[in-house]
C-alpha cells in the first residue's frame, strides 16, 4: 500500500536520526500500512522555505531536532509547554500548533523506572534546551531542582526564563563542590559530555567525590553506560539511560498525529537494535 499519511523529522543534519526506525517500526506493528515517517534535512538559512515543503505536500506533522527547535518558534503557534521551555520539537500541521514533547517523555521515564520525583532533590547538569525541559518537567512534579553549569550565567538566564515563562520559583544554582553534598537523590545529565566518541568524560569531576546510594539519569544514550553512570554504579547507585527518553518523547508525538499509542516497548527495542547495530559498525 502506498503511504497516504506522512510525517518526519527536520533537522540538519539529520541522516543519522533514529526517529524514522522508531516510528516505521510502531506503524508496521499497528498495521498502519498508510503511515510513514520520513528524515529532511534543512539548512537553518532557509528554514521557513523548507516548512513549505512537508506542510505544502500533505504531512501530518512533524518533529524537529537541532538546530531548529528554537527558530520555529517564529513559524508556529507554540502552545503553553512550547513556550515555558523556549523550544518546539512536535508541530501538528493541521493546526500548526507545535508543542514540546522532551519534557514529558523524560518524567515519563523517570515513573517508569519507578524513581521518585515529588519531594526529593534532583541536581540537574546543563543549562541548554534539554536542561530547561527537565526542570521544567521535574519542578511540576514537585521537585526541589539545583542546577550546576560550567557557565553560571547561563544557568542563570535559565531561571529566569522558567520564572518569566513558566512562574517556577525556587530553583537553586549550585557549583558542583556545593551540590556533592546537598543531599540530591536524582542526578540528571542535560549535557552532552560523555557522548560518543568521547565516551571517557563525565561532567563529575573526577577530583571530587562521587556521592554513594543516588540514582543518575543521563540523557545522552550513545553508549549506553556513560562514564558517569560508571561513576554512580561504582558507588552503589543506579543508573539509566536516555534512551527510554527518546521512546516516550516520539511516543507522545506519535499519538498526537494518530490519536493512536503507540508500543513503546517496541520502539525502545528497535532504538537498543539499532545503536547496537551501528555500534558493531
């Protein structure tokens, strides 16, 4: 049967992008012969011309990924969640709304771990668009939430766009000496230090000691045991990976464009396979 309903991904570039095998994989499960996703790489000079392109040749929708997250904003109706964290990655063109989905598909992950979130102290790494969509998720599920960035000033601008976007108040900022011995039961890895193929760093110095018994969430999923999660397994915590992320973010978008939900087990499978198969490469 040939595909009658679309939807894809932009970025650029975006050839090494996992969603169209996570995706395809879901429609073929669910019998959505008529469904198929689709990687288009466009050049940030000439993003609101490349838009006319799926929207003009009758995609659903679509994802976006870096480095355009930010300047679609401009061509879109964000909504409420778009807005409070200052990025669009899901646009459903038939109301050419766009919404942010990493925010969700990360506490998402978080529960289905079964890792507490309301009440505890969560210390997240990062001040870039993953970091304010983990706070962002993190302190409307009741955390207390400090942030720790190489650059102090732009974790600071991060609060203040939580504050002016989104009314979050009481988020602490922190130098990693002071969050060691806060007392945090949750790292949250926002940045990309560790990623393939620097796979040797962490964002915890290894001058200063790791706390023992905590739990790290790193999103970066690429390897799958990031330096830091060695880190925090060597002293008896527990660690995961952000590939659970990935799954349940495309989830949420995949619902949105076909009112259908999607197997996630199945789509984190495939994403495992796949990295799996390029890492063998």
């Amino acid at each position: 049967m040939v595909p009658t309903k679309r939807v894809g991904v932009i970025g650029f570039p975006v050839e090494h992008s996992l969603s169209p095998i996570m995706h395809n994989a879901a429609f073929k499960a669910l019998g959505m012969d008529d469904w198929q996703y689709d990687a288009m790489s466009i050049p940030p000079d000439i993003l609101r011309l490349g838009l006319r392109e799926p929207r003009d040749h009758g995609y659903i929708g679509i994802n976006v990924t870096v480095p355009h997250k930010e300047a679609i904003m401009e061509y879109v109706r964000p909504d409420e969640k778009a807005r409070a964290i200052g990025a669009v990655n899901t646009v459903d063109f038939r109301s050419n709304i766009g919404t942010n989905t990493d925010a969700d598909g990360f506490i998402n992950d978080l529960r289905a771990h079964d890792v507490s979130i309301a009440g505890e102290r969560v210390l997240v790494l990062g001040a870039g668009g993953a970091a304010r969509a983990a706070v962002y998720g993190l302190a409307g599920a009741g955390a207390e939430v400090a942030i720790v960035n190489r650059t102090p000033s732009r974790a600071e601008a991060l609060v203040r766009h939580l504050h002016a976007s989104a009314g979050i108040d009481g988020l602490r900022l922190m130098t990693l000496d002071e969050a060691a011995g806060w007392g945090m039961t949750l790292i949250v890895n926002c940045t990309s230090v560790g990623l393939h193929p620097q796979v040797d760093q962490s964002p915890w110095s290894q001058n200063l000691p790791f706390p023992a018994g905590r739990t790290v969430y790193d999103m970066v999923y690429r390897p799958a045991t990031t330096a830091l999660m060695r880190q925090c397994l060597a002293h008896d915590g527990r660690a995961i990976g952000g590939l659970g992320m990935l799954a349940r973010q495309g989830a949420i978008s995949f619902e949105l464009w076909t009112g259908v939900a999607p197997p996630i087990d199945l789509m984190q499978r495939v994403l495992q396979d796949a990295l799996e198969s390029a890492h063998k490469d």
